[in-house]
C-alpha cells in the first residue's frame, strides 16, 4: 500500500486526532472506505468530495478498462461450481490447445483467482512480476506467447496469503483489466474461483460483453448438483453458456490400457442434457497431467498424441465453432 492514499483521506477532509501514527492507505477509493473504517483517528469527512475523487477515478478506469478490452476479440470465463473439479488446470489446457490453434501470442490467461491463484505454476511463471512501463504493467509471457495476469506476481512469495474482502478482490480485478497492456489478443480465458461469488460477479459486471462461459465439471452426483448453480448464476447474468467440461472422466491404466470409472462417468453429459446445454466433451484421468502441471511444463506441448490431449483439441475446435457462429449473428 502506499502513502499517496493517506493525502487523498486528507484531501476529503477526515480530521485527524494529532499524535495518532500515519496510516498507510491505498490510493484506491474502495480501500480508502475500509481503511477509514478501522482508522481510529478519523471522527468526521466530508463525503462529497470522496465521492467526486471516486467519480472520476472510476470514470477514468472505466474509460481504459473499454479501450484495452476493445483490443481483445473475445472473452471466455471458465468457471465450476465447486473446487477440486481441475477448472485451472483446464483452463491452462485449453489455452495451450487455442495457441497450438493458429493463435501463437494471440491467447491470454487471467488468473483472477485472487485467494490460491495457480495458473504461473501451471505455465512455468512461478517467480516472474509484471513489467511497468509508461503504457501500463505488462503479462508474464508463456508457453507459444500466452500472456498470463495471476495476483501470484504481486506477492512477496507464493506462501503470502491474500486476505481481502469483497470490495478490494473487485478492485484488483478492475485492474487487471484496465491497467495491464494486454495488446491486440484473440481470446482472453479468464480462470475464475468456483462458486458463485466476488470474482465472478465482478467479472460479469466489467465485462458484459462476454462471449461466454465454459463450465468444469466432474461425472460425480455432488458436481452435478452443484454446477446447476454455476448454469443458472450465468443465465441470471446473460453471460451465454458455451457448454460443459466433464474433466476426470474414467482412468485408463497407462499398463493395461483398462479403464476405470473413478468418479463414475456421464454426469457431464447428463446435466448438460437435463439443463439443454452444450455438451462440449470428456477429459479423461491422466497421472501425467498432474506431474507436468507441478513441473510447469503444459501437458497438451509434452504430450500431444494422448487421449486427454487429443480431448482438449476436439473441445477447442468446439469452442471455435461457437465463437464463429456468434460472430455471424451479430
């Protein structure tokens, strides 16, 4: 946080009690309003002021947020209803598999995952920071020029938590959408948190042009309750469906070659028929995925003639479709 934030309180007025220690307060307005909060020796401000500095600060964000967005084709959130269904490792596969699809440095990852951000790790990025210059801060590039935004580059090390509200998580991803250079792009994917929360209302919100969400799944009965949530959290918000990812569908033994259906099977397929979605495909079970993920190395680049790989190429190609589709209708 810098000290810039407390001449802003002190340009709204708050009266301060003398002898009180300076408080270190973030420029930006909605941290401004909670460090207030907790700021024992604010007893009185002046609240139009505050709202003409936010007005403007907000204007003027919302202004570059449209200008930087207008360079990017289209928008895709990928969203789940609960953790653990392997949404950000989905996330790093299918935009590996959009770049390997004639868009080499024309793909970008938002990780705007604020709490347990793990998209760099995935892509090899662990350590990296955003370079600042006089445009803007500019993405970590990665594997075929993907560019990747994480909070993971903002911090001092990958074990520092993140402990904000709501107000400040909407805040950084303002941001990241309006402050990093992202260029001219094709696709941006933006890897949201499951649930139905902060981030991906904020998300929404920002970015009501959203072309459309894809929603990670796992065959097991508890997903699928759970990712109704997830269909009609994006219907409420007009953000279309582009369809369902069934990720760990089946195990086959890299041995014998049998399967196993670990979680059971088919739950992807069945909700998106019960809920008249598209059903976009199956990501079978894959040690390997696993292992190149925790080594940074993308799995579709290591391993592409395998069956889960082969998976990620037959959904992009689907997604494609969809965005193509759309473009003519407009």
């Amino acid at each position: 946080m810098e000290e810039e934030g407390l001449t802003l309180v002190l340009r709204a007025e708050a009266k301060v009690s003398t002898g009180h220690p300076k408080t270190k307060v973030t420029h930006d307005l909605e941290k401004v309003t909670e460090a207030i909060l907790r700021y024992e020796g604010v007893f009185e401000l002046t609240s139009t002021q505050v709202v003409t500095e936010r007005e403007k600060q907000f204007s003027d964000q919302e202004q570059k947020l449209r200008t930087n967005m207008s360079k990017v084709r289209h928008k895709i959130a990928v969203i789940s209803g609960k953790g653990g269904v392997g949404k950000s490792t989905v996330a790093v596969n299918l935009a590996v598999a959009l770049a390997m699809h004639k868009h080499v440095d024309r793909i970008g990852i938002l990780d705007a995952d604020i709490h347990g951000p793990s998209v760099p790790r995935m892509l090899g990025l662990t350590g990296q920071r955003l370079r600042v210059g006089p445009p803007g801060a500019f993405p970590a590039s990665g594997t075929l020029g993907i560019k990747v935004v994480s909070m993971d580059f903002l911090l001092s090390d990958e074990n520092a938590p993140v402990i904000w509200r709501g107000p400040l998580k909407m805040t950084a991803i303002r941001q990241f959408l309006s402050d990093i250079v992202w260029g001219d792009l094709d696709i941006l994917l933006i890897d949201l948190p499951p649930g139905t929360g902060d981030e991906p209302l904020s998300i929404a919100q920002l970015l009501p042009e959203m072309d459309g969400v894809v929603i990670v799944t796992i065959p097991s009965k508890v997903s699928q309750v759970v990712v109704k949530k997830s269909v009609t959290f994006a219907r409420q918000l007009g953000m279309p469906i582009i369809g369902v990812i069934e990720n760990m569908s089946g195990f086959i033994c890299p041995h014998c070659g049998e399967k196993s259906d670990i979680f059971e099977s088919g739950g992807g397929l069945k909700i998106a028929e019960e809920l008249d979605i598209t059903f976009l495909g199956s990501i079978p079970l894959d040690q390997e995925i696993c292992e190149d993920a925790d080594r940074g190395e993308p799995f579709i680049v290591e391993h592409p003639n395998s069956a889960a790989s082969k998976s990620f190429m037959e959904i992009v190609q689907k997604i494609e479709d969809f965005l193509k589709h759309e473009e003519k209708k407009r």
